[in-house]
C-alpha cells in the first residue's frame, strides 16, 4: 500500500514537498490543507490530490499516514500538534518552530502520541556533505580545530513586502540566521558537536520595513574546544552559494553548496581522487542564494525516503525532533548575543526575550 501524505500550509515550499513526494516509489499526495481554502483548492488542483477545508477533516482520512507543516515559521507547532494528537508521523518543514518552549510542545505531543517527528534539514542528505560526515567520523581531520560556514545571499525587498509574515519576529521568528542560514547552523552543529557558547553582532543594513537581522557574524566555542564562525546575510548582492569549511591538524574540506571545492588529509586513501571527482561536478544550482525558488527537491526526497524507512523500521529519522531544536537553540543563542552584547553559553535555560518585547 502507497505512504499516504497530507500537506499543511499551500505557499512556495508546499510545492518542493510534493514534487519529492511525487518522485518516491510508494507515496502518494492524498490530500492538503491551507487558510484561505482557496489556496488548498489551487494546489489540489495542480497536484491532483484532495484539499480540504478544515484541517481535522484531512487529518481524519486514513489514507493519510505522513503529515507535513509548510506554514509559518511562527505557525508550525498548531497543526503540527493536531497531527500527532491524530496519531499521524509529522515532518516539519526548518524550522522546526521558533521557540524553544513551541518546539518542546511539538516534541512532547509526538512522543506522547507514539508518532516519528522529523524537521526539514536537506543538506545533511546530500552527497558531499555526508562524504565529509563520514570523513570526520573515522577521524581523518585528526583534531578538528576549526568550522566555519557562511551564507552570503541576497533577498530583494520585495521578497521582505510579498509576506505580512516575512521578516517579523512573531512569525519569521528571526531573519538570516533563523530563515536562510539555519541548514549551515544545522550542519556546523552536525560536523563539528555540541556548540558550549557563543558571541555575536547582528544588524539590518540593506532593507526596511523588517523588524529582523539581514546580516550577521557569529564567533562559535564548541564543546570539544574547536572554535568557528557563522556569517549570514542577505544583504550580499547578486548572492553567493552557501559555503561549509571544516579544517583539523590532518585534514581541510570546504564545501561550496553541493561540490567539494578541496578535499585533502594528511593520510590520503586511495578513494579520496574519486570522492573529488564525484562531488565536483559544479551542478549549477544557486541554492536560493538570489531566489528562493531556485533550490532543489532532491533533499527533501531524500529525506522523505529516511524518514518512511525509520517508520517502517521503527528506528530515529536522521533529523528527529530534537535534532531539529538544536539548531534552533543556536540561532537564539546568537540573537540573545547580539541583543545584550554578551558571550551566550548553550544550552539555553529558556527562550530569549525580544528587546522590543521586554
């Protein structure tokens, strides 16, 4: 029997999720849900599946096994919520929600209801970076002494006016960290271990009428002593690709997007020309860095794919729950930084208060 899905929230990543459900072998788009039901009706029709007008109406068709959040940032944990409460596996498009105390109930609601949580984090299921990942794992940087990643894109200030939602606090939940760089806070984490602290500067220098960060520099302490730096932005016209560089005393990486720029260990293997060729293939795919239409679904699939064989194996999605929290986590520990002008030490005891809302 087909991996049924439903889809929460009908705007522009609703599109990538069902073009990667399309493209695996035993899913099926059953149905979707969106406020105005006008925008579920013009994506039903466009993906041939079922739109509904009342979200527990959707959530009470059996077909329906998977359920995915695509709305605001700010507006993810309700149905999310609602879709564990119905005994439905929930994939959360990043982030996971924007707040720590949102993402805990989202979590707890999915643990108490016995339900898989992912959180949307393509990067990690791309080939380079888990090449790199593996590269680390088996000790090949020796002590690993630095990671930095960066984002430089550039976002039109019409993109900022298309969205009563974008760049506000209350449903953006942040700017270029906690909407555009989360996938590198999320892989830096991943490469590099539990972040101890962090101390940062933040500003918004190239667009108005946001109340959120379009440029940021984040120095990182990690628990195993590495240090690193976080920059974000999208104030970098035209926009460059997403960069990831990983350095130890017998190994450097540095990842541009989905190609290995350099790859180089102390210790060479025999595979390692091959790994340099596979990966180095220059796609040609911005990855958003101009326009958030110009990414690929190819993430997504694979992350769906992950994520139907941990329920049918009953084991933990690559990216659960709490995987997704961290990333999270880091970004309000880099806001708090910036806003008292202090070093910020992880983990967080609670959610960091706004200055405009203290």
């Amino acid at each position: 029997m087909a991996v049924g899905f439903g889809i929460v929230g009908c705007g522009m990543i609703a599109n990538f999720h069902a073009e990667a459900i399309a493209h695996i072998r035993g899913a099926k788009l059953v149905g979707c849900f969106s406020v105005p039901f006008e925008s579920a009706e013009r994506f039903a029709a466009e993906r041939n599946c079922t739109p509904y007008e009342k979200l527990a109406d959707m959530l009470a068709n059996p077909e329906i096994d998977i359920v995915t959040i695509c709305t605001p940032s700010g507006a993810h944990m309700e149905p999310a919520v609602q879709a564990a409460n119905a005994g439905k596996h929930v994939i959360v498009e990043k982030p996971l929600e924007i707040t720590l105390k949102r993402c805990d109930a989202i979590i707890d609601a999915c643990d108490k209801n016995n339900v898989k949580l992912g959180a949307i984090m393509p990067s990690r299921f791309g080939g380079a970076n888990l090449a790199l990942k593996k590269a680390i794992e088996e000790g090949r940087f020796g002590t690993l002494t630095l990671g930095d990643s960066f984002v430089k894109w550039w976002r039109t200030q019409e993109y900022y006016d298309s969205g009563g939602w974008r760049g506000t606090w209350k449903m953006d939940g942040g700017g270029a960290y906690m909407n555009q760089a989360i996938h590198n806070v999320d892989l830096i984490y991943w490469f590099m271990g539990d972040v101890a602290s962090v101390s940062a500067v933040t500003g918004t220098l190239a667009h108005e009428r946001i109340e959120v960060e379009d440029t940021g520099v984040a120095a990182i302490q990690f628990a195993n002593g590495a240090v690193g730096t976080i920059t974000a932005t999208t104030s970098a016209w035209p926009g460059f690709m997403k960069k990831t560089e990983i350095h130890g005393t017998a190994g450097s990486v540095i990842v541009e997007q989905d190609d290995i720029l350099h790859w180089e260990f102390a210790k060479p293997r025999a595979n390692d020309a091959k790994i340099i060729e596979k990966f180095s293939q220059k796609a040609g795919n911005s990855g958003g860095a101009s326009d958030p239409k110009a990414i690929s679904f190819t993430g997504h699939m694979e992350q769906f794919k992950e994520f139907i064989k941990a329920i049918e194996t009953d084991s933990t999605p690559r990216v659960d729950g709490r995987e997704g929290r961290k990333s999270v986590e880091i970004i309000l520990a880099i806001y708090k930084s910036a806003w008292t002008g202090k070093r910020v030490e992880l983990p967080l005891k609670s959610d960091p208060k706004i200055p405009s809302q203290k």
